[in-house]
C-alpha cells in the first residue's frame, strides 16, 4: 500500500469521519480500489455495504448485500470453527469491545488453500454505531515461509539433539547461547548449568580457549577444524576432543561462534596404545637376530628389518622397500628361489638354503623359512626369515677337514695293523717251518 493509501487506511483504524478533503476524494478511492489487500465496510446489522475489487475477486462479486453470518457460513474454510470466528468478532465489535486480528485458512475449487489475516476496527460515531472497517490480507506466502523455517528449525533441533557430538553456540565474549544433548553427555552438564556461562572455563587450560579463538579471528575463512583440546569434564576428568569452530553471519558486533566437538578421549587412548604397540613391534623387529621381510603377491618388498639389511650390507631397512626381492639374492640362488616362491604361492611353507649378494658382490648362505600369506585361497604375499648359515657353514668346513683327517689317520692305522698281522703271520710261519726241520734233524 503506498503511503496515501496507508494514512487512509489509518483513518478507518481510528474510526474517524473527519477525513480531509484538501485533496480530491476520488483519489483516495482509487486508492482503496487499487490496492493488495480486500477492504470491507459492514453496516450496523452485518451486512456488507462495500468491498473493494480486491475482496470481490477473492470472495465473489456478490458479497455486497450479505451478512457477516451469511459470508462465514458458506465459505470454505479449511476449519469450520473459523466461521465462528468471524462471526464473533463482529458480535463483538457491534458490542464496543476490542476483537484481536484472526488468521484463517481459506480453502478454494481446484485444492488451493491460503492463509488470510482479518483485521477490523469498529466506527463510531459519538455512542453510535455505525458499522466495522475490515481488512483481509492474503498472508499464505509469509505463512509458508514461517511453516519453511520451523520445519528447518526442527530439523536442526533433531540433528542436534541426536549427534553425540558436542555443538555449542557463544558469543563473542564466549558466553554460551545453546548446548546440544551430546554436549550435556560428554561434558555431564546439563544445558542450563551452563547456558550464560563462559566457554572458556570448562577448558582444563585457558590459554588453550585463548588459542582456538584467536585462530577462529585470524582465519581467512572464518572456521578452524579438528584443533585437539582438553576439556574438563563435571566429575573432574579430562576430556578430549577434537574440536571445529565456525563464525556464525551477523550483523553489527553480534557476533556468535558455533562450536562443534567430538570426542576423541578414547580414540586419542587406543592411537596411543597402538603406537606403543607399533613402536614396540618395531623393536622387536628390529632387534630379532635374524633377517626378516615381507614382500607382496609380486615378490617386491613391503617391510624389513634391520637385520636383514645388514646382511645384504645396506644401512637401512628403508634402502630394500619397494625392491623386488630377487635382486638380492645370487644369480646361481635365482632357480630355487623361484621354485619355493611358486610352492608358497600355492599356500605351502618354505624352506631352502640359499646365497644372497651382497652391496660388495659377496655371497652370504643363508637358510630361508617362507610362510604364504593367504587371503583365503588368495596368495597376497610372505614372510621370509633368512638364517645367516656363515659360521653354520664354517663349521661344516672345520667338521669335514677333521674327518677328512680322521679317515686318513684311520686309513694309515688300518694299514699299518693289517702289515702287523701280515708280518706276525709270515713269523708263525717261518717258526712254524724252522720247527718241522728240527724235528726232521
């Protein structure tokens, strides 16, 4: 309505009859004739005496000569009760009491609906009544959009109420505006012990809620993600949590913060048992007498200790990884390290003996203990774990020459028992013929 049409329409509000005339009256008719919203006059007896085009075109051109009672009954209101309503709040007025606006929900052919807001203002003149202004306005767009934005209310209300995450919203000056369920669940407060609160000292360090907030002021963005900050819980504990914080649009210096927090405290606890555990295999690993190395389905090494490295005369494990395995093994090793490789891809254990190569071109022997690691009939790969057999194989060398000496010492002392008996035998024989020829004599 444009302002004339507006100051006319404060007029009738007012019930007052001393209209000016300074100014043509067909032009404030044109303008209750041209406006968006349907104007009514109704009569001491309810009855209809004018309607603007407006309110002809959504109440039917032959609304002027009916009653109110006539009007609300037949139309199609979605609630009958608001015919009633209506009715009422004409009875009212003809009474000189106030009646408060009305919101109604027209129903129309075709399945529209739209919400109407009715307002009135009785006129009178001295303790005469004289009859009631009306004005309806077609409200269903604003009504639509306030039913869209509770709906979206709602919505985050659930969303928030059913996350077990943490999700706070401050001010500024860090006194808190709301706090979700998880919130209450994670930190054992309920929302309204901490609601007007300050943020800050449920930190377990002030100097940390100092830091989240200046990183959230300096960020380009407006938003900082997964800061990991101490918490104190209610009881007194220690509470972890991986925390996000978002500048939330304002206006002016109201300015709010959205806070977001997960809790990581057994997470943080089981990453750090896993890397005991890790650092620990690691030592293990690293210090087990033997070279070990896994390598995948396409024989290229995956992992290695330090053992093994040393063995092939490298500094570091890292120095194997990603290298195929054969490499490191000796040219005349190649057939046998292949044929075992086949044997372990059919989900058999291994064991050879065989030479790696060293950095220097020197062979090292060693025994290999394969096992296949299967993804149930799928070869994904093996541990191999190779036995330096250097001093095995020494040893071996020591053990031959010494039987080797054995079996010569054996062999001389054999002969030379076989050349006494000989002898002995040829002296029993000699004595034996000395005697028949004395005996002969």
């Amino acid at each position: 309505m444009n302002p004339a049409g507006l100051r006319m329409w404060d007029w009738l509000k007012k019930g007052r009859s001393d209209i000016p005339l300074t100014e043509d009256p067909s032009f404030y008719r044109r303008i209750v004739e041209e406006v968006e919203v349907s104007l009514l006059f109704i009569d001491p007896e309810g009855r209809i005496v004018y309607a603007n085009p407006r309110a002809k075109k959504f109440m039917g051109k032959e609304i002027v000569g009916r009653t109110v009672e006539e009007v609300a009954r037949r139309a199609e209101f979605v609630d009958p009760r608001d015919a009633e309503k209506i009715i009422e709040s004409f009875r009212r007025r003809q009474r000189g009491e106030e009646a408060p606006p009305c919101r109604i929900q027209v129903a129309f052919k075709g399945g529209r609906r739209a919400w109407v807001d009715i307002e009135g203002k009785a006129r009178w003149r001295g303790r005469r009544f004289e009859g009631t202004y009306i004005v309806a306005r077609d409200v269903t767009p604003l009504v639509e959009q306030a039913k869209e934005s509770e709906e979206k209310r709602m919505l985050v209300e659930a969303i928030c109420d059913c996350t077990p995450d943490a999700i706070m919203i401050s001010d500024k000056k860090g006194i808190i505006s709301f706090f979700n369920r998880g919130a209450e669940e994670i930190f054992g407060y309920k929302a309204e012990e901490v609601i007007g609160t300050e943020v800050s000292q449920y930190f377990v360090s002030v100097d940390q809620a100092k830091e989240v907030k200046r990183a959230l002021l300096d960020s380009p963005e407006g938003w900082v993600k997964n800061m990991i900050v101490k918490f104190r819980h209610k009881e007194g504990r220690e509470v972890l949590l991986s925390l996000s914080a978002a500048l939330l649009p304002s206006e002016g210096e109201d300015l709010k913060i959205l806070v977001i927090g997960k809790d990581v405290t057994d997470d943080y606890k089981r990453a750090e048992e896993i890397k005991a555990l890790k650092e620990f295999n690691e030592y293990v690993f690293n210090s087990l007498g033997e070279g070990l190395n896994v390598v995948d389905k396409d024989g290229i090494i995956t992992q290695a200790n330090l053992k093994m490295a040393q063995l092939i005369g490298l500094d570091s494990p890292q120095e194997l990884i990603g290298k195929e395995v054969r490499e490191f093994f000796a040219p005349e090793s190649w057939k046998v390290m292949e044929e075992e490789l086949r044997r372990l891809k059919r989900g058999k254990r291994s064991r050879y003996e065989a030479f790696l190569i060293t950095r220097k071109g020197e062979k090292v022997p060693v025994m290999v203990s394969g096992t296949p690691l299967m993804e149930g009939e799928e070869y994904k790969g093996s541990i191999a774990v190779f036995t330096d057999i250097r001093e095995l194989k020494a040893k071996e060398e020591e053990l031959k020459a010494k039987v080797a000496e054995l079996e010569k010492w054996y062999r001389l002392t054999v002969d030379r028992e076989l050349k006494m008996i000989e002898l002995k035998n040829r002296i029993r024989e000699l004595e034996e013929k000395l005697g028949m020829r004395e005996e002969e004599t």
